[in-house]
C-alpha cells in the first residue's frame, strides 16, 4: 500500500507517519517551510502549500492507493465569525476538494478527511451522544469550513468514483500534545489544590494512537467507503476523572476541592470565558457503536497507556 498524507509534520500526522514507519508502508508526506528533520526509510516529504500550490501534484498521486488529509487550519479559542470564516474556507475547503480532485484524477481510490466533532455540535448532555446520522450543527467558523469541506467531498465521490471517508474526532490527545491538556497535566504534577472537585459532566477524547488505527483500517477496509465515522477511547469522563487519570498516570498525589459548578460556570460565562466553561463543566460525547460495528474497530489501547505516554513524553 502507498499513501498520500497531508499534515504529517502535525501532532496526528507525526503519530500517523511513526506507525506507518513502524508497518512498513510507504508514503508521500506534505510539508510547509523548513524540511522536517524526521528520518524515516518508508516516508518521502515533498513540499507542498494546499492553499496556493497544486500544479504538479497529480504527478505525486498516481500510484498512490490513498490519500489521508490532515492538514487544515485548527480551531483557535480565540476565533470570531467576523474575521475568521474567509481564512477557514481558504484553508480548511478549498485546498481540500482540489486536492480531492487531483486524486481523482490521478486514479486514487480512496480519500479519507479528518474531519471533526465540532460538525455535530459544541454540547450535549451527560445522558445522550452525538452519532454519525445526527443533523449537523457546527456553531463556529472552523466547524462550518469542516462541514463545507464534507459535503463538497461527498459530490466529488459522487461525480467521479472517488471513495470518501469522513472521520470526526473529538479532543485528541496523546504524547507531544500541547494546549490545554498539558496546561491541566501541569497544574495536577504541581500538587496545589485544585478547585475542580465534584464535576459530573461527561466527554469523549480520543488518544492519537487509537485515531491513527481507525484512520489506518479506513484506508482498505471496504465497508469504510463513503462513509462517516466517530471515534473516541470508548470512556467517557468528568473534568475530575481526567485530573485523576493525569495524578494517576504521573504517580502524582491529587486534591481536589468540590466546587458549586452552576455558579463558577456563570462567572466564567459573565466574564467572558464561555468556551473554558463548556471545556470544564459541559458534556460532549460521542457514540462510536456504528464506527465498532461498520469496521470490527476497537480501541487498541487503553486510557491509562495513552496518559501515562502522555505524561513521559513530556519529561
């Protein structure tokens, strides 16, 4: 098998091209700026910018069995619809269906697009999980490119045989990831008490290496043709689960002080920090029972693995 990976300079791409080295599979990567410096037998970097650069590119995607799509332009917290939604289409749309058309062209036969969870929604509640059948409710720029990207997708399939795959991840984390989790884990190996007790909500994430599996298997397995998959590690968890996961996984002892959720919500939420409230104290879960059923998929490693990778990494 010989693929096409966009994003492999990324913190999924990275994972994806180390198991690709590790199985032996040949691969053509994209890269923007500087050469990456990560020497692998099995992987040959072009460089390449989706935005503005696709001439010559069907010469690299002939011979190439399937194309794996990661780069795009990722959510900032920060974002507005005002100033944000051109420069998502620029990145996250439009170099998406040329590149799919180039494949198409070249005779690939199959596209897989990570896509995102945030095409579902931003929320749902403890007791109910977002599917691949539900109607789509992106609320932000970057959910809407990603649903855009989708649909325009799912006509090329239709006008040239091309075989979509569209896989929506929630929060991905695993070693070398940054942001928001590495802040927690941080705060958690500092020992203070932490006022974040006593949160019953409920998300999914997904570790990168489980993601690159199930994007792997979509790569070949025929039931996987045109069409979307959830993923996560199949353990939904609270705020307060995921602090004792990192305690756990770092050998770290853990306190937490039980808060009155509904009202630092609303403080945060008058203050402005709306989307650190949701991350904190609102649920967002997925159901992958069609993505297990459809594929024979399961995750093939565990919570504690993945966190205790995590923590090393950062060592």
């Amino acid at each position: 098998m010989r693929l096409f990976v966009t994003g492999g300079t990324g913190f999924v791409g990275r994972a994806l091209l180390a198991r690709c080295e590790s199985d032996a599979i040949s691969v053509i990567g994209t890269y923007r700026g500087a050469y990456p410096y990560l020497p692998m037998s099995h992987v040959e970097y072009i460089q390449a910018d989706l935005t503005d650069q696709l001439d010559g590119l069907s010469d690299h995607l002939r011979g190439i069995d399937a194309v794996i799509h990661l780069a795009a332009r990722a959510h900032q917290m920060k974002d507005s619809a005002s100033d944000s939604l051109t420069l998502y289409r620029k990145a996250n749309v439009t170099p998406t269906l040329a590149l799919a058309r180039c494949a198409a062209e070249a005779g690939v036969k199959r596209f897989v697009y990570i896509s995102s969870i945030k095409v579902n929604g931003e929320r749902t509640d403890a007791y109910t999980a977002f599917t691949e059948d539900d109607v789509v409710h992106p609320e932000d720029p970057y959910g809407l490119s990603k649903w855009e990207a989708e649909q325009g997708l799912h006509q090329i399939a239709a006008q040239t045989g091309l075989e979509v795959v569209i896989i929506r991840p929630p929060l991905v984390y695993g070693p070398g990831v940054k942001g928001n989790m590495k802040a927690l884990a941080r705060l958690v190996k500092r020992g203070f008490p932490l006022p974040l007790g006593g949160i019953e909500n409920k998300r999914s994430i997904v570790s990168v290496t489980n993601l690159v599996d199930l994007i792997l298997l979509t790569t070949t397995h025929p039931r996987a043709a045109n069409q979307t998959f959830l993923v996560s590690d199949g353990v939904d968890l609270s705020t307060s689960d995921l602090l004792q996961y990192v305690a756990c996984a770092g050998n770290t002892r853990l306190r937490l002080i039980p808060i009155p959720v509904n009202a630092v919500s609303f403080l945060l939420r008058s203050l402005g920090k709306t989307i650190i409230a949701e991350r904190l104290f609102g649920s967002l879960r997925v159901d992958i029972t069609y993505t297990t059923r459809q594929l024979g998929w399961k995750p093939v490693s565990s919570i504690e693995n993945e966190f205790k990778h995590m923590l090393e990494s950062w060592d």
